[in-house]
C-alpha cells in the first residue's frame, strides 16, 4: 500500500517507543491520488505532532491540509487530514510554528486574489478546530517584485 510517511524529528527529550519503525502513514494515496508537497509539522507540547502539507485533491489547484498525530502515533482528525484552506488556485509553501496550547498556526502564500500573492495563516486547537487569531496581520507581494512588501 503507498503511503505517504512522516518521519517526525522533535525534541531529544521525547519517547518515541510506540510511533511504527518506518514512520506513520498521514494520508493513503491509494484512495487519494493526489500529488501531497511541503510537509511541515510543529511538536502539540504533548510528546505528538500537527503535520501540515500543500495537497492537490480538490482538483482546482493545491490547497493547505494538516493532521495531529499523538504521542502514540495515533492520527486524532479525520483520515487524510483537514483542510486548512481550499480558497481557489493556489495555496503554497505552507509554514508553522506551535502556538504553545496543544495546537499550532499555519501560514502559507496564496494566489487566491489572481494580481497579487497574499500571505495568510490560520490557528488550528489540538483537536482540529479552527481558532480565531488574536493579531492578525497580512502583507502582499507584487508578483514581479520580489523587494516589495506592503500591506494590501
């Protein structure tokens, strides 16, 4: 069966006795065929980990999809994760960080406005809620200019 794997490298201090030699499968591209990019992951604090990629399945360009694994190498959300954004065209070269309470924020490019790149980001809990953000900021870049930051 063809699986795409997360081989997840956290803190030194972490047990990893129960997580499968090989890795944990993250999404089965036997049932989704789509083509699964980037994968970023962040420690929950609770000895697992939130993944996040850039995967194709929607059919209408890549989009932004995360799952929480646990200390035990169980997947917690839904299987072959959650959708994080499916706004049109592209969302690209996805980023996170933990946010310190068992869940993580995620950040990414997105082509949705077709004249100039955005970045966006999105807080998701430990259990796959999306959260709202207590600052928010955004940023724009021309898409022939690569010097050139400035709020939209």
């Amino acid at each position: 069966m063809k699986t795409i794997i997360a081989a997840l490298l956290m803190s030194s201090t972490m047990s990893y006795a129960q997580w499968r030699h090989n890795g944990v499968p993250i999404v089965d591209t036997i049932v989704n065929t789509s083509t699964f990019l980037l994968p970023q992951c962040a420690e929950d604090g609770a000895g697992g980990a939130i993944v996040c990629w850039r995967d194709s399945r929607s059919g209408q360009g890549l989009d932004i999809y995360a799952q929480h694994i646990d200390s035990g190498g169980v997947v917690q959300w839904q299987t072959n994760g959650i959708p994080v954004c499916t706004a049109p065209l592209n969302q690209n070269f996805p980023r996170m960080i933990s946010d310190g309470e068992g869940g993580a924020i995620i950040g990414w490019e997105d082509d949705r406005d077709t004249v100039d790149t955005k970045m966006y980001a999105q807080k998701v809990s430990h259990t796959g809620q999306y959260l709202p953000a207590q600052v928010s900021a955004s940023c724009s870049f021309k898409q022939n200019d690569s010097d050139s930051i400035g709020a939209p």
